[in-house]
C-alpha cells in the first residue's frame, strides 16, 4: 500500500499502531468469508470429511487476503479517521 495518496498526497498512516484497528476489520471478512464457504461446502458437497473443509476454505482465504487487506485498511481510514476525498483538493502537510 503506498504511504501517501498519489493524487492528493495525504499521508495513510495517521499515526504508529493506527491500521490496528484494520485488523479487526479483516478478522470480520475472513471469518464471513470462511462461514460463507463452509455453508457452501456443506450443501453443495453433502457435508464431506473435516479435511474437505480445509482444502477448500484455507486457499480461498489466502487467494482473497490481498483484497482483504486493502478493503479493510480504507474502510478503517474512511469510518473511524473521518477522511474524505473531495476532489481537486490536495492536502499541506
């Protein structure tokens, strides 16, 4: 992730520690995303061994780990920080 916005060159991490609180966020997508696909294997695949629910929930969540990390990091910045974009606009620092 870049440190400061190409177009308004807002600096991301507003402080040390502050993505933090994105991890909770991420935790919240994996673990849908996991319950998700764990209610699809049990219905599309007739309730199969523990071991089938592995091999299939555990490389899906890798494949979305770097959507996820991104997704939960600007929705972090977005609610809790209150930044907006508004255009044209760039940031002094």
């Amino acid at each position: 992730m870049y440190e400061h916005c190409p177009h308004c060159r807002l600096r991301y991490e507003i402080e040390p520690g502050y993505f933090w609180g994105a991890m909770f966020v991420s935790y919240a997508f994996s673990a849908g995303i996991a319950l998700v696909a764990g209610f699809l294997v049990f219905y599309g695949l007739n309730d199969p061994g523990g071991w089938t629910y592995v091999l299939i929930i555990c490389p899906l969540l890798i494949l979305v780990t770097p959507v996820n990390f991104r997704l939960s990091r600007i929705l972090w910045l977005h609610y809790v920080s209150g930044i907006h974009y508004e255009p044209g606009k760039t940031s002094e620092f």
